[in-house]
C-alpha cells in the first residue's frame, strides 16, 4: 500500500486497505491517501490548463471535488483562483448553472467582480437553456438577473429583445385569433405573451376580455342549444 502511494498509484494503494483489519488504521489512510492523491491531481489540473487544456483541467479538478469534497471549504493552497474559475465556467457550459454558484460561495477563492462575472455568466447560460426549452417564464425571470449584473450586455440585450419580439408575435396571433372568434386560441396566444411580458396591463385585459366573452357565449349556447362561434383549440 505504502509503495503504491509513493509511486503515484493511489487506486492501488486505496484497493490495498480493503484488506486492512484495523479500523482505525483503515481511516487514517484512507484520508491520507486521498488528500494525497487529489492533492495531485491538482498539480495535474494546473499543468493542464497551463497548456491551454482547460476542460481537460476543469474536469480533473471536479473528480478532485467528488474525491475530496472538503477541498471546496478548506481549499489547498494549490488550488488557484483561476483554475477555480475556469471550473466554474466549465460547470455552467455543461448546464450546472445553479451548482457552480452554490460551490462559488463556499470559499473565498474569487474576489467580488469575479463572482459578479460568474453570477452573471451562470443567468445568462440558464436563460438560453430556458429558451431552448420554451420555458420563457423562467428565461425572462433569469435575463433579469443577468441584467441587474450587467445591463449593458450585448449578448443580455439581444437575448431581451428576441423575447419580446416573441412575445409581441404571440400577440399579434391571439389578435387575430380573436377577429376569427377563435377565442381558446387567442387566450393560449396571449397566455404564452404573458409569460414573457407578465407586467403587461394589455395582454391581463385582453384575456380577460376573451374569458368572459367565452363564458357568455357558453351560457347563451345552454340558453339556446346552438354552438357557439368559437371553434376549439386543437394544435396552436
């Protein structure tokens, strides 16, 4: 076991103590090996991202975190800030936005413009997400974050604006969907506008509108036994 750990083999050395009777023992090398062998890898992470490898870096440097998880509190003084930081991004490109910025306020690693920056890259690559997900309540809930940190963003303000021209294009089609007195399909529409522009007075009014024009047609419908004009709402 002490020979595989001195020459670096530490899964060896770990495998070893499997056969170990002391328990006592057991536990303290099974700390001193792993501290010992994290404590390389991040030697490793450095190197790698000296070399321009810096996915390669943030991923040893997470296997470092799930190995040794006290190294996220009490980091080493080997673990610089900027390998840290380029972990960070990379946990926030793989969609781990909510976990990089938890694990960002466990230490105090980065300064306070460099969590800003992360904070605000995290938002930003959540609302993305969102959109490509069609869930634009949350992307629109998460720009404004992105945007409260940085609100002269290129990349945030582009992201707005395709927001709400979706949401102006929803609409538009729940306008027209209420000159065909098609009122399911101008309330879905107007819905879906909603959830990008919640504060927008016109589009509360509109729906509201449409509700009880559908609950008034309804009733002259049992009133009378015919169908009303307002056609169902199969696929928006």
């Amino acid at each position: 076991m002490k020979n595989d750990e001195k020459e670096g083999n530490f899964s060896l050395a770990m495998a070893d103590l499997e056969s170990a009777q002391n328990t006592r023992e057991k536990t303290y090398w099974t700390r001193h090996i792993l501290r010992k062998w994290s404590l390389f890898d991040l030697e490793r992470a450095k190197a790698l991202q000296k070399s321009g490898h810096s996915a390669d870096a943030a991923f040893l440097l997470g296997e470092v975190f799930k190995r040794s998880p006290d190294f996220l509190e009490n980091p080493p003084k080997s673990l610089s800030p900027g390998l840290f930081r380029d972990y960070l991004l990379n946990q926030i490109e793989n969609d781990q936005e909510m976990a990089a910025m938890r694990q960002m306020d466990l230490n105090a690693l980065l300064s306070r413009d460099e969590k800003k920056e992360i904070t605000f890259n995290a938002y930003l690559h959540l609302t993305k997400r969102r959109m490509s997900e069609e869930k634009f309540h949350y992307a629109m809930l998460d720009l404004k974050k992105a945007l409260a940190l940085n609100p002269t963003s290129p990349e945030a303000l582009s992201l707005r604006s395709r927001l709400f021209l979706q949401a102006k294009k929803w609409t538009d089609k729940g306008y027209q969907a209420f000159a065909d007195q098609n009122l399911h399909r101008a309330i879905y529409f107007w819905k879906r506008a909603q959830e990008i522009r919640p504060d927008d007075k016109s589009l509360a009014e509109n729906i509201q509108k449409a509700q009880k024009l559908q609950e008034r047609l309804q009733e002259i419908e049992k009133e009378t036994g015919h169908s009303s004009p307002d056609l169902p709402l199969h696929t928006p």
